[in-house]
C-alpha cells in the first residue's frame, strides 16, 4: 500500500511488435525501489488488447500510480544539425518552426515533432528533432483510457534507454554513448554530463548489419570526443544486447538497469527502456521528447488525484473507527452491570450517536483539508512562474523587477525588467524561454546600453507562463 502524496508510483510499459514490457517503480524522496515487474502478449491489432492490460491491472500493487508508455514504433524519424547564429531570438524561434513544418510536411502522414536544443558554446547551438506518428500515438492513448489507465507520459524509448543508469557516476560526468538497436531501425544517443548532446539513427538495416551499427557507433562517438576535446575512446559504448566486436578500441557492454540499486539486480537487460522510461517521468526535465495529448494527461491528473484524496479520506476514518470500538470494549469490560439488555441497547444507541457525531467531525476535517490544499496549489501555481525564471535565468542576468500578472485559462503575463554582462546572455535565456513546456509567446520588449561596466545592458522581456 503507499501512501497518497508522499510516494510516487509510477508503472512504465514498454509496447513492441509481439510483447508488453512493464516494471512498477516507487519513489520516496531520492529513495527509488522496484516493485514489480513482467511482460505479456501484445496484438498487433491494438483494440485486440484490452484482456492483457486488465491482467496488468492485476498485478499492479499500487492503488495511487501514474502511467508512462514507450512505443519505438511511433517514430517516424530522428534529425539534428546545427542551428545558425541568430542576433534576435524571434528569428531562431523562426527558423526552428520552419524545420518543423518541413519534417512533418515530409511524411504521408499525420505526425508530430518534438525539438531539444542544445547549447555547445556561446555561439553554437545545436538542435535534435524527434518526429512521430500521430494517429498511432492517439490509437494507443484512446484504448488504455478504455481500461482505465489513462497515460500521463507517452515516450518513443529513442532516448531513454540511457536513461536507465541515470544515478551511474559515468553518464553523471563525461561522455557516453548509448546504442538503442532496434530490428529495421537504431538509435545512438550522447550524452554529455548526464543531459542528451547529440542523437543519429541507423535506417533501414538487417540484423547482419549489427556490426556496421556498431562500428558506425563508435566512429560517431569518436568524432564527438575530438570535437569536445576528450581522450580518445574514453567514453563508454553501452547497447540494450550483447554484440561481439573485435575491432573496439572503447569499452562496449550490454546496458543493465541502475546496477547501483539492489532492488534491480534480477531485472533483465531487456527491461533497460522501460526502466529508463519511468526514471525519466520522474525527472521531466530531462529532455523535450513527450508525446502524451493534453486530453489523456489531464485525465490521468485527475484519475491520480481522486485517488489520492479518496485513500487520504480512509487512512483518517480507520483510526477513529478503532478508536470507537476499542472504547465500546473497554466499557464492557470494566462494567458488569451492563448485562442489562435495556442498559446493552442504550449503550449502543450512545456509541452509534457517537459513531454519527466523530464521522461528521471527519467530514468537516477533509473538508477544511481540501480547502487548505486549494490554498497551497493556488501558492504553487503562482510558484511555478519562480519555477520556471529558476531554471531558465543566465549566470550573467540580475532581475530588478519582477511582475506577475494572472491571466485568462490558468496563465499568468510575467514582465521582468533586469541588467545583464552580455548581450548574448539576454538572447540565452530569451531561448531557454522559448524551450521551456510552460512558457508561451516570449517577448524582448526592450534592450538598451547603460553606463555600469559590468552590467552594460538594461532588458525588459514580458513571458506567458502555464501556472495550472
């Protein structure tokens, strides 16, 4: 049983041609322990599904959990390049929905991109697009809400198998490289102190091509070392099989979920992408690649947040309720006279009013409860504006002034008005801005030199900020 607000459940699935992966993983503060695991038949057909995720549904212990899915076969396809140097931030923004509609205009069908953008220096920034199937992603969405478990994080499990060491020391610092083989297609993903810094794909080849993957791999990871100037071959290839090859120069293993917590070691390497999935939806921030619809998420907040106050409601009455009966003992115990049955029934009667009496009482105490955690969310939503300027403000930037404004359908109008060093600092975090999944429509309203040596520039940038 966990408890509503305190542990955080999430059970992650994995979707493939034939099979459905699934682990139930709990997190206490930074304390992360696996529950449960397994895997079952997957249809092609996804309506023909419905008995494999009720059997799910089954062995699920949590009563309060979050669902995330990842489903390689959404994807459509994976592309990165550089981004150019742009003076103003609206013309990157520009150029970056431009490559956009170009990808999705590329396929037949209806899909849906996803962008990260990477700084690698002052002047160079660069982007990675991850573009899916939408008719699927919605297929799949429509018939886990059918059996009641609505997705709160739909991922495409490109990037997320080296997500699965996520506590290791190595993917924490340095370079590493993460090979995803799929059987038509494959995925090598970077990753630079902990973060995502560059992706490729493999297309269209044959499982004899596994050594051509590899070595490509490796010569990619090669590349990346010289150009960030690391010692050559010091970063480690890890892939989700075992793949003989004699020509490595670099250490080459098969990946094994989060080897540093006991609770995972009889976890096969199989389950690396589904237990990278449910690390990375406890840690959202980590990239940009997220697929679920607005409709299924809000639907799971809700299915998580009803269930979360109803099992609250009940861990109060339990304890009133042996309270009640523990004093109805003690009294026939101590006092024989109550052989009586005219005495036995207006015991009773008094103990019921009792009963009515302390279960109103626990009415008004979740009453007043849930008008305090309405209190505290509104606190929280007006926090998430602080949220969002925390993560995303330059070393170089002082806010002078910060304005915030509530705004219609659950945004808020930020205007800030500060100095900064630089002027590549303002146009920095004006792209941070842009990044962010909260933050709408950024604005530079003005930016102009002042006489300070250090802070030679005054800004004013007005931001819409999701805060509900």
């Amino acid at each position: 049983m966990n408890l509503p607000f305190i542990e955080h459940r999430v059970v992650s699935i994995e979707l493939t041609q034939n099979k459905l992966k699934w682990v139930e993983i709990s997190k206490i503060g930074s304390i992360i322990k696996l529950i449960g695991s397994g895997e079952d038949v997957w249809q092609p057909d996804i309506h023909e599904n419905i008995d494999a995720l009720e059997q799910l549904k089954d062995q699920i212990q949590a009563d309060v959990y979050k669902v995330s899915v990842t489903c390689s076969e959404s994807v459509l396809g994976v592309y990165s390049e550089e981004a150019p140097y742009f003076e103003e931030e609206e013309a990157l923004e520009d150029w970056l929905l431009e490559k956009e509609k170009k990808l999705i205009n590329d396929y037949s069908i209806p899909s849906l991109t996803k962008r990260q953008l990477i700084e690698i220096d002052e002047d160079l920034n660069k982007v990675i697009f991850v573009t899916v199937k939408a008719d699927l992603i919605q297929e799949i969405e429509t018939v886990f809400i059918e059996s009641g478990l609505p997705i709160s994080t739909f991922y495409t499990g490109v990037v997320e198998l080296g997500y699965s060491q996520i506590f290791e020391p190595d993917l924490i610092e340095g370079l590493r490289g993460v090979l995803n083989i799929q059987p038509n297609q494959s995925y090598l993903s970077v990753f630079k102190d902990g973060l995502i810094y560059d992706l490729f794909s493999f297309t269209d080849h044959q499982e004899e091509d596994v050594d051509y993957v590899v070595q490509q791999s490796d010569s990619f990871l090669h590349s990346i070392e010289v150009q960030s100037q690391a010692n050559e071959f010091s970063s480690s290839l890890f892939m989700n099989r075992k793949v003989s090859y004699s020509e490595q120069k670099r250490s080459c293993s098969e990946i094994q979920p989060l080897t540093s917590n006991k609770s995972f070691e009889e976890l096969l390497p199989a389950h690396a992408i589904v237990v990278g999935s449910a690390l990375k939806s406890f840690y959202p921030d980590l990239d940009s690649f997220e697929f679920t619809s607005t409709n299924s998420k809000e639907l799971a907040i809700e299915k998580v947040d009803k269930a979360s106050f109803l099992k609250a409601g009940v861990l109060l009455l339990v304890p009133i309720f042996l309270i009640l009966i523990l004093t109805y003992a003690g009294n026939a115990i101590l006092d024989y006279r109550l052989i009586e049955s005219n005495q036995v029934m207006s015991s009773i009667e008094d103990k019921l009013e009792l009963v009515n009496t302390e279960g109103e009482r626990v009415q008004t105490l979740f009453k007043s409860y849930k008008e305090v955690n309405d209190v505290l969310e509104k606190r929280q939503n007006t926090a998430k504006a602080f949220s969002v300027l925390n993560k995303t403000v330059h070393n170089d930037l002082i806010f002078n002034n910060i304005k915030i404004e509530p705004f219609e359908s659950g945004k808020a109008k930020v205007t800030l008005q500060g100095v900064a060093k630089k002027e590549t600092s303002i146009s920095d975090f004006m792209r941070r801005l842009s990044s962010h999944e909260w933050v709408e429509a950024p604005q530079l309203l003005n930016s102009e030199t002042k006489g300070d040596d250090n802070y030679k520039y005054e800004f004013k940038v007005a931001v819409m900020v999701e805060i509900q």
